[in-house]
C-alpha cells in the first residue's frame, strides 16, 4: 500500500480535488449593485490529488495518481 509523502499515512485512495472558477458579471446601476449570471471557466479550473488524511497534494494529473496508486489506466471505479 502506498504511504502519502507528506504525513506518511498508509492510504488506499486519493481524493480528487477540483476548483472551478466563474466569473460573476458586476455593475451598479441607479446607485445599486447588480451582480449577472455566473459562468464557468473550464480552462482555469484547479484540479489536484490530495491524500486522504492529511489533504497534502499528491498528483497534480490522473496519470501521476494511478502511478502513485500501482493502478491502469482502465481501472475507473466511482465511489459513491
């Protein structure tokens, strides 16, 4: 079983950690603030690896994280 570099934890998964950021449109109107409809950009989403006890970064890419696991590129499961 792999040990998480940072708090030398045995662990058996990883977490996977995803930020998206929007943007929020922003205006004053009549003396008010008007915030539009957010939209998402999928380019500068933040996404990462993290162990699952200390939250540690692990991997930054699903490739490093099943290398770090001993997994295959075909093994996907989603834990619910």
């Amino acid at each position: 079983m792999p040990r998480c570099p940072a708090c030398g934890k045995e662990i058996t998964h990883l977490i996977y950690a995803r930020s998206i950021v929007e943007w929020i449109p922003f205006q004053v109107w009549d003396g008010k603030k008007v915030y539009g409809d957010p939209y998402p950009l999928e380019n500068d989403a933040i996404s990462q690896f993290e162990c699952p006890e200390c939250l540690k970064t692990v991997a930054k890419t699903e490739e490093e994280a099943l290398k770090f696991l001993g997994g295959k590129p075909d093994m996907v499961t989603y834990l619910s």
